[in-house]
C-alpha cells in the first residue's frame, strides 16, 4: 500500500511559548522527544510582551525602538536542544505597538491591530534576521512561519476584521520575504466554521499577488462550552469530522493560486478547551486514533493542540489532569492520548493495510506492527461496545512469531482512572504520584504465535475504549537440546 504518512508527527502545539523557558516544561518537552519525536512545535505569543521583543524607549527626547531577543533565544535554544524546531506564529501585538488594549487570555496576549505597520515590519525583519544570524539560513529555511492566529475570531484580532487581517498578511508576508526569499510564510490560521476566509485570501493573495508558501487552518469537533467550577464539559461529534475539515482547503483552493500549496492544519483536537477533562480519557485515544490513521491522506500535517499540561488559556491550571499528553508538575504522568502518539512512533513506515479499526505496517528487518482500536461513541449516549473482535492476517517470514502486546483502555494505561479510585485528590501524596505513575504505564503481554504458509493469524479482543500496540517478531529458537520446563521441579524429561 505505499509509505505510512507521518503528518501526524510533523507538529505539535505547545500554548504560548513563554512556557518554554520553564525546567518541568523542558523535561516533559524532552521526554516526549524521546518517545515520540515531533519535527516542529508550534505556540502563541513569540511577540507577546512577555518575551519582551519590542521595547520603546526615549533618548535625548528621541522615540527609538530596542528588539530584544533573550527569551526568543531561550526557547527557541530550548526547543532545538530537544531535537524540535519551531513552527513560527507571528503574534501578538506588543501593547505599546498596539492600535488598541484588547486581550485575550490571563496573560493578555494583544488582539489588535498595529498602529504603525512600518513598525511591526521592522519588529518582523529584525526578529527573522537575529534568528537567521543565530540559527543559520539553511536551518531557519525550514521554520514555517504562520501570520496570526484565528483571526476570524474576535477574541482573538479585534472585530474578527477580515480586510484589517488581509493587511497585515501583505505586509508581514512582503517582510518574510525580503529577509529571504526561501523563508516560508503561509496563513490565515482559521478556526472552525470560517471557510469562507479561505476563498477570499486566495482572491486577495491572487489580487494583491501577496506571497503564501502554505494554507493554514485549526480543526476541533467540540460543541459549546458547559460550565462547572474549573472546567467545562462539551458535546463532540465524530472524530470523522476532524478528517472533514483536514480536507476543506484543498477542495476550496481548487483552481485558484492556492491549490497545490502546503495544507498545515496548526491546531487540532477533539476540544480545544484545556479544561475538559474528555482529554485525560482512554475514550480520547481511542477516538483520536482513526484520524492519526487517516489524516496524512488530507493534510501536509494536523498538529495535536497541545503536548503540555502547562496550557493557561483558562488561567493557571488548578485540575491535576489538564488539557495535554502529560502532567508536568507531577513528575509526567502520561495519558492515554500520549500512549496513542507513543504507539505511532513505533509502527513501521511500510504500510500493508488499513481499516476502519487498525493499521498494519512492516518495519526494514522485518517486524511486523499493528495498531488497533476499539470503535467509541462520541454521543456519549453510549459507552461503546464492552468487546471489540479484530482478526487479521499477517504476512511473516518465520515459522513463528514473539507477539508483544501492549495495552491502555479505561484501567490500564489510565493514570486517570487510578486518581479517580483514589478520591481525585488534588495535591497527591508521594506515594500517590507514585501509584498513579505506575498506572499510567500500558499493560503488556507476550505470547508465541504460529505461522504457516509465511502467515499468522491474529486474534485481538479489545476491550471498550482500548487501544492496542501489536508487535510480532520473527523467532529465532536458540533454546539449549537439554531444555525441558518439565524438569523444573525434578521431573522426567520427555
């Protein structure tokens, strides 16, 4: 069946980069390198006033500007050390830059428009020039750089002004490219339920002959927010319409300038609230996994939103599960979507076949990976089916084959779960963390299995909400002729 897309792997979000220049941050950012190993990660802020790029200052009566670029350095040091580059968001205002003092978030992120678009030209060019000197041409080549963040939102550029946002594109794309031709620069970062954006940017991009190397959108399935003390519950619909979205803008951008371009979807998860605590769910996994499956076919890249618990669009997190893969200030307790993007990691990049319930790839020395998963009920008007069957044959190149099997559903794998039993406490005890550590690790389980005919036949039963990891190894016996288990206890051998 050709190569196994990893568009899945291309990205992830990471909330406002500031986050970055934490240690815990750093260490859970490490880890998911590890295990995982994104190529680009992707965050708000990088002009925000809390990176301090932008600072005005008066001398002998003069109005100069200073760019500073020491938190900027720091992350972006940071991210590199982790083995990770940054998919670069332009965004937010400085607020003395700012036409306005509208904010989003607790840390005030500016909304608005610039007063002076010379000015956030040269905010720009001197931010991608100090990370060329920094950095190299040839690596900051391969940073996209994306204009803004939602703008079809309000809160998030003021009035959801669609010519004011058009604008700023042209002159912050005209800007990417006087630096350097080859730097990538693409937009219009739109939420869900603005598609519309996407036919007129590529008029205003043909009309104005702006540069876009790449069209960028966010999708979420997630209905309005229902509120309770410290987080909110939401309707969702069918993870297939994530795929629905993923594929919106080529069907859009059909004969227009755009077509062909680089589809990055920059945000995308069931929710995009942190917190909903539907994310610290064996259900999430389970549900998310056909479109890790599926999605390459439709987009260059979907960028999970985000990999870290440390997420404060709501405030400083108060919930011991919040919103990402794994809980920072707790030692990273992972999560069954983290397992979920462990277990792709793993697959091999041959894909031999693809269902509705499973993958199945084969790796360059022959090992043979399958990932499968329970179906979900994303109404929530059922559980789901308490049994799901798989059966599968694989082609192998041995007589027999060492299955391991690892496993996370609603009990294993589930550090959720376990907190749960234990009376959710909020500031766990050592020994707790401890306990829902362990739990937070998958099940596994090793077998033998026989093949005849360069095929063996694989009988999953998977539980509700279970995703599982099948790898299948060719055996070769190297068991001594005296070896007999019936003589363990001082019994004859056969």
């Amino acid at each position: 069946m050709g190569r196994l897309s990893d568009a899945w792997r291309f990205c992830v979000g990471t909330g406002r980069v500031e986050l970055a220049l934490r240690r815990d941050y750093q260490d859970s950012l490490a880890l998911i390198q590890r295990e995982i190993g994104f190529r680009h990660i992707r965050g708000h802020g990088l002009l925000s006033d809390g990176m301090g790029t932008y600072r005005p200052y008066d001398h002998e009566g003069v109005r100069h500007v200073h760019h500073s670029f020491t938190y900027v350095d720091q992350v972006v040091d940071a991210y590199l050390a982790a083995g990770i580059r940054p998919f670069l968001e332009l965004g937010f205002m400085p607020a003395e830059l700012a036409s306005g003092n509208r904010t989003v978030f607790w840390w005030r992120g500016n909304v608005t428009p610039p007063r002076s678009h010379r000015e956030w030209a040269d905010l720009v060019r001197s931010t991608l020039v100090h990370l060329v000197d920094r950095y190299g041409l040839d690596e900051v080549r391969t940073w996209p750089i994306e204009v803004w963040n939602e703008p079809n939102l309000p809160d998030f550029w003021q009035d959801a002004d669609e010519k004011a946002y058009h604008r700023l594109y042209e002159v912050t794309a005209h800007t990417v490219k006087e630096v350097d031709a080859g730097l990538q620069v693409g937009g219009p970062a739109i939420s869900p339920g603005a598609d519309d954006w996407l036919e007129r940017f590529a008029e205003f991009a043909e009309h104005r002959d702006v540069p876009v190397d790449f069209v960028s959108k966010h999708a979420y399935t997630s209905g309005p927010a229902q509120h309770v003390p410290f987080g909110v519950h939401q309707t969702l619909a069918p993870a297939s319409g994530l795929l629905d979205q993923f594929g919106t803008p080529r069907a859009l951008l059909k004969g227009t300038r755009l077509a062909g371009l680089l589809v990055h979807i920059t945000e995308f998860n069931s929710s995009y609230r942190p917190d909903n605590p539907i994310h610290d769910t064996a259900f999430h996994a389970a549900y998310l996994a056909p479109v890790l499956a599926h999605g390459g076919d439709l987009a260059d890249s979907f960028s999970y939103w985000t990999f870290s618990d440390m997420f404060e669009e709501t405030g400083v997190p108060t919930a011991l599960f919040h919103g990402g893969f794994g809980l920072l200030t707790h030692r990273q307790i992972r999560k069954p979507t983290y397992h979920l993007y462990a277990f792709m990691a793993r697959m091999g990049p041959d894909l031999l076949a693809r269902g509705d319930d499973h993958l199945v790839t084969r790796h360059p020395d022959g090992r043979i990976t399958v990932l499968a998963w329970a179906p979900v009920d994303p109404t929530g008007e059922t559980h789901g089916p308490d049994r799901h069957v798989l059966r599968l044959s694989l082609p192998v190149m041995a007589r027999e084959v060492f299955v391991r099997r690892s496993t996370v559903d609603d009990e294993h794998g589930n550090a959720y779960t376990a907190w749960r039993h234990m009376g959710s406490p909020r500031s766990p005890k050592p020994g707790q963390l401890d306990v829902l550590h362990d739990a937070a690790e998958p099940a596994r389980s090793h077998r033998r299995l026989p093949a005849r005919e360069g095929r063996a036949e694989l009988d999953l039963t998977l539980a509700r909400h279970e995703i599982t990891l099948v790898e299948l190894t060719p055996v070769t016996d190297e068991t001594p002729p005296w070896w007999d288990e019936r003589r363990l206890l001082g019994g004859t051998a056969a």
